[in-house]
C-alpha cells in the first residue's frame, strides 16, 4: 500500500546514514519491485534519492537499486567516475557515467555484441564473478523528475544499467555469472584484476565469454 511504503521510507530516512545495505538472502532481492506510481510525495522521493546516492558513493559503488536499501520500488541510483587505470578503462570501455536516477527502467539488448567480465554487488559482498553481457543496450524509463527517457549506452555504462535493472527484477549478477569464475576479492585483487579475464579463465577452467 502506498502510505505504507511511504511510511517505510521515512523510518529509513529517519535513521543512520548511509544506508544499511541488504545482503543476499533477503527476499527483497528476489521479489520483483513494484512499478514506482507515485507511492512517494515529491519531497520524499528526492530526499531518498539523495540518501540512496550517499549510501552508493560511501559503499563504494556504481549503482545502487531501491531493494538493496529493502524498499520494494522500481528505482536506481547510477554514478561512475571511472577511476580505475586506463588499460582497464580501454578493455572495458570504461567511461565516465555522470549520476543519474532511473524510475521503472527497462532495457534490451542491441546487437549481438557480448562482453564478458568480472563484476560485483553491494549486496553479495566480498565475492566478484565474470558475467556476459550485451555491449550496448537500449534503457527505457522515466527520471527522477518523471520526464521520459529513450537512449542507448555501451560499455560499463551498459553493464551498470542492466546490473541495477535486473535488481528491479529480483535478479542478482550471479544468476548470469560464471560461476566457476567465483573469486573472493582478495584473490581477484592478487590473481584476476588483468583488463579482461582469459587469464582468469585459464587459472579456473571456465570459457571467458561463454
Ligand atoms: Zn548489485
């Protein structure tokens, strides 16, 4: 009910900061999110947004959606600075992603293109996996402000998007990763932090890129 998430909210908002983020196990990762319809005022819907932002960058992370703060609505906060060396940068075509909000996204594929790489969550901490995905895809939804929004991204940018879309969905990085690339950052840190992963893959005997 709309006055209950609202209420939700302001409890959250109430309390410390940045954010608790939910791990995997919670339900609220697995149950797809409700359209965002206003359940929000306004105010209440900036001021979360502003929150959700802070818990990203204090993380640190790239993308941040509304179920890993336990609030069941289709939204996702976005920002990369992209300060990661520039061969990785260059393999991963890895850009700057100025910060966005993006309200009942959804996105498709375009092309065949895939790009297979190490990836993580916020919320299943301490482990990263590689995870193929559409090189550039399609992003459909409305901004915070609730004009429309039609474009297409490449690269990490798009790896994002679909990362923090799926969570929306009740889906999780490791329901699309290799899962023989399972390394805990640590050991991906020492061993498999090379631009792409064929070292990776030959180390732990999977195909990088499927
Ligand atoms: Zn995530």
């Amino acid at each position: 009910m709309a006055g209950d998430i609202a209420h939700r909210v302001e409890q959250l908002l109430a309390g410390p900061h940045p954010l608790p983020i939910v791990t995997a196990g919670d339900p609220v990762l697995r149950t797809p999110a409700p359209r965002y319809d206003g359940q929000l005022d306004d105010v209440l819907l900036a001021d979360l947004i502003v929150a959700m932002r802070e818990t990203m960058h204090a993380a640190p992370g790239v993308g941040l959606a509304a179920p890993q703060i336990g609030v069941p609505l289709a939204l996702a906060v976005l920002e990369d600075a992209a300060a990661v060396p520039p061969a990785v940068a260059d393999a991963r075509d890895r850009r700057p992603l100025p910060f966005r909000a993006i309200v009942n996204p959804s996105y498709d594929a375009i092309g065949t293109d895939r790009a297979a790489f190490y990836e993580g969550c916020l919320s299943v901490p301490g482990y990263q996996a590689v995870t193929v995905r559409a090189h550039r895809v399609r992003l459909r939804c409305v901004d915070e402000h609730g004009a429309a929004v039609d474009e297409e991204l490449s690269g990490w940018p798009a790896r994002i998007v679909a990362h923090e879309t799926d969570h929306l969905a009740g889906v999780l990085y490791l329901d699309r990763a290799e899962l023989r690339s399972l390394a805990s950052t640590g050991e991906y840190l020492s061993r498999w932090s090379q631009p792409d992963p064929d070292a990776a893959g030959l180390g732990l005997g999977f195909a990088p890129g499927g």
